[in-house]
C-alpha cells in the first residue's frame, strides 16, 4: 500500500497534463503519416478529414507519468503492461482496421495482464436486489474481464461527439478520485489524477471543433484505466470501504448507453456491434441541438450520476441501484418525450 501526500498527487497530475500538451501535436503528425485519418461518410458529424491518434499522446503520458512517481509494484506492472497491450491493439485498429475478433482478444489480453500480474478481480457486486451479496465465486475472473471489456467497448461506443467521450471520462476521474482519497486508496487516486491530467491535456485539442481525436487507440485505453481502477477499488486496502455499486454508478451514463444500443441492435436482428445512429447523443442531435450543447447536456448528466454516487453511499446498495436505473431511465424518457414533440 503506497502513501503519498497532496502535493506529489497534483504534481503526477500535472506532468501528465504537460506531456499530454506536448505529445498531442506529434500524435496528429504521426496520424497524417501512417494514414489514421477520420474520413467523413455519411455517419460522420465532421466534414473534414480528422487525424485520430489522439489516445497515443494521452496513454504514453499516463504511463509515463505513473512510472515516474509510483512504485513498480506488481500491480502497477500488471496494469501498465496491459496498457500497452490495450495501446496497440487500438493503434493496429486505427491503422490497418482490424477485425473484430482480434481487437476483442486484445482487450481479453490486457485484462487477463492486469487481472493475473496484479492479484485483482471483482469477487462481489455487492447487495444489488437486496437478498445479499452476489458473489463471483469460481467465475470471478472470466466476470471481472467481461466487465473490464464491456467498460472498454461502452467508452468506445460513446466517443460520437467532440470531446464526448474525453470529457464524460475527466468527469468520471473526479469521482473514482473522490472515493479514492475519502477511502485512503492512494494508488487509485494517483491514477484517477494522472488521467485526468491526461484527459485536461487532451480536451484542449479535442473540444469542438476538434482538431484530433482520440481514435479506438484512446477509447480503449480509457476504458481499461477506467475499469482498472474501478476493479482495485474493491482489492486494495480502504479506511471506508467502497461500494461496486458507487464505480457502477460514476460510470452508469455509458455503460447504459452500450446496452440499450446493443439491445436494440439484437431486436432489430442486427448484429451488436453494427455501427448505427441509435446512442443518446444521436437522439439529442434530433432535437436540433447544437453540438456542444449536447456535449454539455450529457456532461451534466455524468455529474449527476457521480453525486449520486457520492450522496448514496451510506444507503442499501439495493436502493442505490434502484434510484441511479431510475436516474438513467428518466433520462431517456424525458428525450423521447422531446422527440415524440419535436
């Protein structure tokens, strides 16, 4: 267990922001280079060509910055190798396009690392319908990298919008920082810190109109970081201890977002992950919001979900649960209902 003071967490914090300022000018170069170009069709909402190697400046500067000020333990390496297997497997996507099957064992890859190399999986989910713990049991791993998977593929599939995907992801590092400095975990707060140091970098590129974007390479990475820290929340040692539900809950907007998107898909006898206009931003745009509006409006719905999370923690964790389905099911409610009128 790593202790460390105020000053040394806004200082990795910093450096990564730095970094990220740096190395995203030389991500869009490389992009130009390699041909990782984000080409307008008709799904698109940009009518220019847009390099998209934007995660590359933000994932070297997180590893970098963690390699600096944080200890190489076992858990740290687990998680920075998966990283560049995560890294890659993006990069290869945004490049040569690869297939499906072989993007998913890169993201099955990276979480077995981070999962085996560090000692950590998800082994409860916590009093979820109010008859007690559902535990993991024998099937904690192949659980805890389903959830990692489905973490990654949620923040891929909301990156639709200029500085969506980065800000939803900034927004989501205050409040795993939040629980992390309230519980004592000081491993889990350098990382939320360090990321959203990347992330302040990367937005000043990426808000709209966007000169960069993050690509799969950036989405995935996300996502593992994410579902990284929100998995050693459970594992690592805690003055108060943290409730899956509260990760659940910080991260409930895209996490609901993948699944009512795969959900209609499958209903539609299509296959999940065929590309559509069916996600919530897409929806909003009906309304002819303008685009950073909708970018607003959903970040004010991701810090509604976070102070949820933090105004809750002290209720059942049945109840939890019950209001933040309710929070996310209103949500979409109120769009239809401003559709049907529209």
């Amino acid at each position: 267990m790593i202790s460390m003071n105020i000053a040394e967490i806004t200082l990795i914090g910093f450096v990564a922001l730095v970094l990220t300022l740096l190395l995203t000018p030389l991500s869009m170069k490389l992009a130009l280079t390699v041909g990782a170009i984000d080409v307008p069709d008709e799904r698109k909402l940009h009518d220019a060509n847009i390099p998209c190697l934007g995660g590359l400046a933000f994932a070297i500067s997180f590893g970098v910055s963690c390699l600096i000020f944080l200890p190489l333990d076992s858990i740290l390496s687990g998680l920075l190798i998966g990283l560049v297997i995560i890294t890659i497997t993006g990069l290869a996507d945004d490049i040569w396009h690869i297939r499906p099957a072989l993007k998913f064992a890169g993201e099955i890859i990276a979480s077995l690392v981070f999962i085996f190399y560090g000692g950590t999986e998800l082994t409860s989910f916590g009093d979820l319908i109010g008859i007690g713990p559902i535990e993991t049991g024998i099937f904690a791993v192949p659980i805890t990298v389903f959830c990692m998977i489905g973490v990654m593929n949620a923040i891929n599939l909301v990156d639709g919008l200029d500085g969506l995907a980065g800000g939803l992801s900034a927004i989501a590092c205050l409040f795993l920082g939040y629980f992390s400095l309230q519980s004592g975990q000081w491993l889990n707060l350098a990382l939320s810190v360090a990321l959203l140091g990347c992330l302040l970098g990367f937005l000043y590129f990426n808000t709209y109109p966007a000169k960069v974007f993050m690509g799969d390479t950036g989405s995935l990475v996300l996502g593992y970081i994410l579902s990284s820290i929100c998995v050693l929340s459970q594992k690592l040692d805690a003055d108060i201890p943290i409730a899956p539900i509260s990760m659940a809950l910080i991260l409930a907007l895209p996490i609901a977002d993948t699944l009512w998107v795969m959900t209609n898909r499958v209903c539609r006898g299509k296959s999940p992950f065929t590309p559509d206009n069916t996600h919530l931003h897409h929806d909003l745009l009906t309304l002819d919001l303008p685009h950073s509006a909708i970018v607003y409006v959903l970040y004010g719905c991701m810090f509604i979900c976070g102070f949820l999370a933090v105004l809750m923690q002290s209720m059942d964790e049945w109840l939890q649960f019950a209001i933040g389905t309710g929070f996310i099911i209103s949500v979409y409610v109120i769009v239809a209902v401003f559709q049907r009128r529209g």
